[in-house]
C-alpha cells in the first residue's frame, strides 16, 4: 500500500496508505486541460497504460517494444492481466 500519489487532506495532511480518488484525479486533469486550452473530454484511461503507442512505433530503433510486449503490457496476452 505504497502509492506514488497517496490522499492528501484538505488541511495538506499525507495518508501513505490511501490512493488519491479517481473523482479527485479526474478534477486535476478537468483543471489542466481547461487551463491549457485544451478542449474535449479526457479520462484516466487516457494515462491507465500510457506510453505503449509510441513505445510500439516512434521509439528510436532497438528501443521499440514487439507487439507481443505490447499485448501484455495492455493485458491482453494470454493469462496476462494488468
């Protein structure tokens, strides 16, 4: 129960123990695109296993991940569950 971004309190009190809500996360990516001009709807899925499109095709060579890799990282390969 270690979380990178544990709950934080009103009052700015850490609980390590605790996740942040998703309610609280989708209010800070609401805040963040409306501040930077950025129009449309994002949720978390957006970030939930970011990174795999461009690791699959824009990373440089020998830095590119198989479509294998990238079956399990989405959880999609067999007996392979995120």
């Amino acid at each position: 129960n270690d979380f990178i971004f544990p709950a934080m309190s009103a009052n700015g009190v850490m609980h390590p123990g605790q996740p942040i809500s998703h309610d609280t996360i989708q209010k800070w990516i609401n805040e963040s695109t409306a501040s930077a001009g950025i129009l449309g709807n994002f949720s978390t899925h957006c970030f939930h296993h970011g990174g795999t499109q461009y690791s699959f095709m824009f990373a440089p060579m020998g830095q590119q991940w198989t479509l294998a890799k990238v079956w399990w990282w989405g959880g999609w390969a067999e007996g392979k569950h995120i």
